[in-house]
C-alpha cells in the first residue's frame, strides 16, 4: 500500500515532499500522495513532523 495522509493532522508543511525520491507527494493545502509513484519508502513517514503520514499494510 502506498503512503496514507491523515488529512486532519496534516498541515500542508511540505517536508514530506521534499525528503521524497520518488515525487509522489504533492502539497496544496494538505499533502496527496500518488500511488503509482510510492514506493513505500517511509522517509515521508519520518519526516512529517505531525505524524499525518503512514503506510497501511494490508
């Protein structure tokens, strides 16, 4: 499963965007993530500083 942003936690920062190789984070207000470009790589995971990001294991 990709990424998974909390919208609620999410404040539209932007450092999860920024730390990803993939460029599968954009931000307007809130941060999207593209499932076809994810790689679950998790530094998306470990960069939000309001822990809105996580990765869903099915």
């Amino acid at each position: 499963m990709p990424a998974f942003v909390d919208v609620e936690k999410c404040d539209g920062c932007g450092s999860c965007a920024e730390v990803c190789p993939d460029e599968a984070i954009t931000v307007n207000d809130v941060a999207k993530v593209d499932p076809e470009k994810c790689t679950e790589c998790e530094l998306c995971v470990d960069e939000c500083p309001n822990e809105a990001i996580s990765i869903v294991e099915e």
